[in-house]
C-alpha cells in the first residue's frame, strides 16, 4: 500500500511537471500584446464613440480584424472580446474592436454611423498601413453596417 501511494504520489508530481512545462511552452509561443484603450474615432467623440486596437509589439503591415460586439442595439461593449486579441495577435494580427451608442438614447441610423464612422477611423489610421480589413461580429448588423459603408464610403457612386 505504502508503495502504491509512492507510486500514485510521483505520477501526480511527473503530471503536474509536465502540465507547467505545457504551461511555459503555450506562453513562451504568445506574442506580446500592445493595447491602445478609448481611442476616440469621433470628432469631438461623443460618449461611447470609442474603440480598442490590440496589436502585436512593434506591429507594422498587418491584416486589421475589426469586431463589432452584440447585444441587440441597447448593451455589449467593446472589452467583451474574450480571448479573441490574443489569438489573432499570436497569429499576426492586429484587432480593433469598437463601442457605439444604444438605443433609446440615439436611433438606429446614428448607431449605425457610429460604426461606420468607426470603420472609416481604421480605414484611414490603421488600414492604409496594414494588409488588409476583416470583420468579425456577433449578429447580421456587420453585414448591413460593412454594405452602407462601403457604398456611400469607400465606393461613392456604386
């Protein structure tokens, strides 16, 4: 019995020894993070007119992830990303993620600019000097948002 327990005993210590070495090996493969927090994207910004930039040390020429959070047009915030800016930075990417006002205190049509104002700010600060604009979202709006956008935006005339 006791070298049962000896035995049992030093497979728990050879498991917790290699769990931190898995440990150390996962955070040595992290990148380091830069955040930049409450950039305005506004002039002059409004209240939650602000947005978030996650980026690798020393990031240039990278593809921009632009995320816009849920939460039906009246809650969500922009540091709900979860694990999302480590993972795109480790894999060579910068994140932006933005807030914008709610309803009832602004219609859809001002939050709906809100975003996009937020996408122009990107386009114009961070994505002329990167490889590209992705976006990621929680709901179908990004898709009507990115559309009205790119029309009256970036395409005028289309």
């Amino acid at each position: 019995v006791g070298r049962q327990r000896s035995m049992h005993r030093t497979s728990q210590i050879a498991l917790m020894v290699i769990g931190c070495a898995a440990a150390a090996c996962d955070l040595a493969a992290t990148a380091a993070q830069e955040v930049r927090r409450d950039v305005p994207y506004a002039t002059p910004p409004l209240e939650r007119q602000v947005l978030d930039i996650y980026s690798p040390a020393n990031a240039k020429n990278l593809p921009v992830v632009f995320w816009i959070h849920g939460g039906g047009w009246r809650r969500g915030d922009k540091a709900g990303v979860g694990r999302k800016p480590q993972a795109l930075v480790n894999r060579g990417m910068l994140l932006v993620s933005t807030n914008y006002r709610f309803l009832p205190n602004v219609t859809l049509q001002q939050m709906t600019g809100d975003i996009a104002r937020s996408i122009r700010w990107v386009h114009e600060h961070e994505g002329k000097t990167r490889a590209g604009l992705r976006f990621l979202d929680t709901s179908v709006k990004t898709h009507r948002i990115i559309d009205q956008y790119v029309r009256r935006s970036l395409l005028p005339g289309a």
